[in-house]
C-alpha cells in the first residue's frame, strides 16, 4: 500500500456528487432534444425545398424526339453531301 491513505468519501459527498451529475445529465437531455429538434426542421426544410423545386421545375416530354434518341458523336460525318466542291 502506499503511503497516502485513500480518502472515504462521506455520505454527503456522495449525494452532493450525484446530484451534480443529475444537473449535468439534464443539460444533456435539454441539448439532445434542441439538436432533434434542429434535425426535424433541416429535414422538413429540405422536404419542403424538394416539392417547391418540383413544382417550379418544367413538365418533362413523355417522348423525346428521335434526335434526341440518336446517339451522338463527336466524329465527322464523311458522307455528307451538303457541302459540294
């Protein structure tokens, strides 16, 4: 053992020490409840964005033309006739 004894803490000490961390723990619960909260309203914020962009955004074509279903390349097109020497 060493030379220092170790300290009892006393009753008193004990529910002083615990009543302490009821106080911390309450803060806790009281700063877990305002960031739940925050991430209801980002989410409901974000929800309600979502349909307004839906709203505002322009119907989409049921069908797209054939030019737009036709692949694209970047390659020149060596039979076209357009052009004549």
């Amino acid at each position: 053992m060493s030379t220092e004894e170790q300290k009892i803490p006393t009753k008193e000490e004990v529910i002083s020490f615990f009543q302490e961390q009821i106080e911390v723990k309450r803060v806790q619960l009281e700063l877990q409840e305002i960031n739940t909260a925050m991430a209801v309203g980002r989410a409901e914020e974000l929800k309600a964005l979502a349909f307004i962009a839906q709203l505002t955004s322009p119907p989409e074509l049921e069908e797209e033309s054939d030019e737009l279903k036709a692949p694209r390349s970047l390659k020149k097109n060596t039979n076209d006739n357009s052009v004549q020497a």
